[in-house]
C-alpha cells in the first residue's frame, strides 16, 4: 500500500494518522474532536487522562503534522486502542465511528490475507481522483518496486525513518539531480501532504523504478549491510537510472525533468465535492468521497 495517505477525514473533519509497525495510529486529540462538541480537544484529553489514567498506556507519542506545519509528538492510538478511547468517551457521535474504524479494521485484515486487495483499493484510489489508467499502472507497479526495496533496507540494519529517507534521497539525487524535497518545490508541492510521486509523469515513474530496482538488486548482490553500505548501492542504482535518463534525453533532445504535476486533478476534486454538498448527497457518500 502506499503509506503516504497521512490524512483522513471523516464526518468533514480531519484525522491525522502515521503508519508504524506495520499499522495505522491515529491522533488522539482529532478523534475526541470528532467524538464531542468541546472547544478545546486537548483540554479535553488531559481532563480525560486525570479521570483514567490507564488511557496514557495505550497511547503511542508519534510525530504528526501540527496545525503550524511542524512536526511534533501527538497521542496517537491504533484501531484496537481506539474503541478502547471510545468507550470513555460518553457521546452519541460514538456509534458512526466505531463502525468506520471496524471497517478500516477488516479491510486491513483483509489485505494482510490478500495483499492484492490492498493494490486494488489503491488503483481505486487513483481511478476516482482522475488520473489516466497507463499512468496507475506504472504507479502501481513502482509502489511493489519500493516495497521490496524497503524491505531489503529493513533486514539489512535499517531501522530509522529518517535513514529511509536519505536513503531515498540518494537515489533521488543520483537519478533526476534533486533531493524529493527539491523535486517537489520544482513541480510546484507546497504542502508535506503531496505526495511526489504522485505527481510525476510516464518517465519520471519509470526511472524512479529503475533506479530503485536497480539499487534492490545491487545492494543484494553486494549483500549490503548497514547505512553506509547501503547508502553506496543507492548511489550505484540511482546512477543507472541517470545514465538511461541521460541517453534518451540525448536522443530524444528533451528533457525528462519535468515541472509537470497532477494539482489540477485536487481542483477538480474540490469542485466536485462542492457539488455534491450542493445537490445535498448523503453525508456518508461525501465522506466516502473524502477518504478515497
């Protein structure tokens, strides 16, 4: 799955969630937002903990995007450790919830037993928001690429989310001459939400596929251990990418680096939500809506 779909909304308010070990934690504070009519979600939480105290142990302290844009520790729960913090919570609004969380709940159930599943409700995704069915396939496919390529980084000493990321910055650099961060300011991604990937186009995907099947494929025959190491086989995968860029750019005469993204995908989007208000659709569907 791609786990870069860090937001969610239900009911018209946003819930921030993070993926760690291997499932999804949402943040505590949005949940009892969206579970109570107070003011102050937070002033909530901390009377809730005085009253409960047992509450504190099934939180995890994880990073999340504050309404400042800055990363900083939240309470988070996991679907479980969620209708644990439902029932302590006396609110009508409850019920909704606890079968939007069971279905979030099965449906990853489900993927664990089927991982097919799991790309199929992605190529969904992709398919409502209105991107070409080429352009899904390849991302699809890319999404496997950096799975098993994670996964190789994972058994080989990797660990930290921010060695991941250099990790893939390497790759970046060495395939296109931009870090992600820079490749998302060049095409315009303003908010850490985008996803650049996400917005890349046929060739951009391709490459970013080679370089990091390449770098998979490298770091096992050179059985790569630890960051360092695995840092030389990002290196080496990625200049294999940049050197099949460079050669269809020399024989095509244009550049593959493009400037070009799918943001007129998330307008069309927006409008569409807006007509659905208007037309007064349920309330589920706008909210289905939202998730995908």
């Amino acid at each position: 799955m791609d786990k870069e779909k860090s937001l969610i909304v239900f009911q018209d308010k946003k819930i921030r969630r993070i993926w760690h070990e291997e499932e999804w934690y949402f943040s505590v504070s949005d949940i009892i937002a969206v579970l109570t009519d107070s003011k102050d979600e937070l002033a909530y939480w901390r009377k809730l903990k005085e009253r409960e105290p047992q509450l504190v142990t099934i939180c995890h302290g994880l990073k999340l995007q504050a309404k400042d844009g800055k990363m900083r520790y939240a309470d988070c729960v996991n679907t479980k450790n969620a209708f644990r913090l439902i029932q302590s919570i006396p609110s009508p609004k409850a019920e909704p919830f606890k079968q939007w969380l069971a279905k979030v709940g099965y449906e990853r159930i489900q993927e664990i037993e089927n991982p097919e599943l799991a790309q199929d409700r992605v190529k969904v995704y992709y398919e409502l928001k209105g991107y070409p069915k080429e352009w899904i396939d390849k991302r699809l496919r890319g999404i496997v690429i950096r799975q098993d390529l994670t996964d190789e980084w994972k058994s080989r000493d990797i660990k930290e989310q921010d060695d991941f990321a250099i990790l893939t910055n390497e790759i970046s650099k060495a395939t296109f001459d931009k870090t992600v961060q820079e490749y998302k300011q060049f095409k315009g991604l303003k908010k850490k939400s985008q996803n650049l990937r996400d917005h890349m186009t046929d060739w951009e995907l391709i490459l970013t596929m080679v370089g990091e099947k390449a770098t998979t494929d490298i770091t096992i025959s050179k059985d790569s251990k630890g960051f360092e190491k695995c840092k030389e086989s990002a290196v080496e995968g990625g200049t294999i990418a940049r050197n099949t860029r460079k050669e269809i750019e020399q024989k095509t005469g244009k550049s593959i680096i493009s400037n070009d993204n799918y943001l007129y995908l998330e307008k069309k989007r927006k409008k569409q939500l807006e007509k659905m208000k208007m037309t007064k659709i349920s309330k589920l569907s706008v909210t289905n809506f939202l998730f995908l």
